[in-house]
C-alpha cells in the first residue's frame, strides 16, 4: 500500500472528524448509532496514511519527492 494521506492537515481534520463520528455511537440510540463506526475508519486512514476511497478516486495529497542534481 503505498501513501496517499499525507497532508498533517489532513490527517488532524480526519482524526476530529473521527472522534466527532464516534461520539455518535454514544449520543444516539438505535440503528443510528452505528455511524459511531464511520469515525473509526476516518481515524484508521489518518493512522496508516492510506485511504481506499482516495485510491479509487485517484486522489493523492502526498508531494513526489524531487532530488536535485
């Protein structure tokens, strides 16, 4: 799996967005409360760096490396 979330803030903005998503699985009740997951794959990407929906969608925040000569 090569990287394709590189940016910190990105990675922040997934990460609080995570939490915000899994405070949900206490807040709600019922079938709603389930979304609580969707945070947990938001921070999951943060953690790895890798995002599938990202390399479906042929997105990449991470800079080539340029080596001068």
């Amino acid at each position: 799996m090569r990287r394709n979330v590189c940016s910190p803030v990105e990675r922040s903005a997934r990460v609080l967005i995570g939490l915000a998503f899994c405070s949900l699985f206490f807040l709600l009740e019922g079938p709603a409360a389930w979304l609580g997951l969707v945070g947990v794959a938001l921070i999951l990407t943060a953690v790895f760096r890798y995002c599938p929906v990202s390399y479906l969608a042929g997105i990449n925040t991470c800079r080539a490396h340029r080596h001068s000569v």
